[in-house]
C-alpha cells in the first residue's frame, strides 16, 4: 500500500474511481438489456468476464494503491475483502449477476456506505 493519506482524499480518490468502474460496467449491462429481452447466457457470461470482473479487479487494486488513512485501515480492508468476495461470487456463477449482485459486493457497498463512499459499491437492497 502507499504512504496513508487524509481520509477526505481518500474518500474523494476512492469515489473517483468506482465511478469510473460503475460507469463501464453499466455501460456493459446497458448493451446486455438493449433489446428488452432476456440476453443469451453466454453473452452474459462474456460480459461479465471481459468487462465486469477486471473492471472491478482493477478497482480493487487502484483503491489499495491509494494508501488507507491508517486509523481506518481496518475498515478499508474489510471493504476491499468483501468486494474480493465479490469478485468470486460473480466468477462462479456469472449470469446470477442479472438478477442481483452477489451478498459479498452488496456488503462491500453496505461497508463503503458507512464509511462515507457515494461511488463505491452497489445498493444492498
């Protein structure tokens, strides 16, 4: 990890990010659902493993890489495991990901969410 920053830097950086990751990915979904109807699952599956999981893959990476103020540390880990989590969750069963998120991404977003992220993770509803 890099040198801890400020946790308002963090959270600016942080959020910068999965907005970049949250817009390909919906750019994907969006050409997955243009029709209307069910997409194929195998068109499923080609998304999700070609945009989805190194999209967020690399957010991952780019948010460890920022350096966690080090009185959250801990929470910032717990955040990046769960949307590790995630990540395997959506590689064993990649067309599930149409009717909802996995529990781990949804945990990862409950978790950023209470640390003050507006970008980062999806809705855990």
């Amino acid at each position: 990890m890099a040198r801890p920053i400020a946790k308002v830097e963090f959270l600016a950086e942080a959020d910068r990010i999965c907005a970049s990751t949250n817009a390909r990915v919906e750019a994907a979904a969006d050409g997955l659902v243009a029709t209307g109807k069910q997409p194929p699952a195998g068109e499923v599956r080609r998304i999700v493993t070609r945009v989805v999981v190194p999209a967020l893959e690399a957010e991952v990476r780019a948010i460890e890489a920022l350096g966690a103020p080090a009185s959250d540390r801990g929470q910032v880990e717990a955040i990046v495991a769960a949307t590790e989590r995630g990540i395997a969750q959506i590689e064993a069963d990649p067309v599930a990901v149409l009717d909802r998120p996995p529990p781990a991404l949804r945990e990862a977003g409950r978790l950023a969410r209470a640390y003050g992220s507006r970008e980062c993770g999806v809705p855990a509803g």
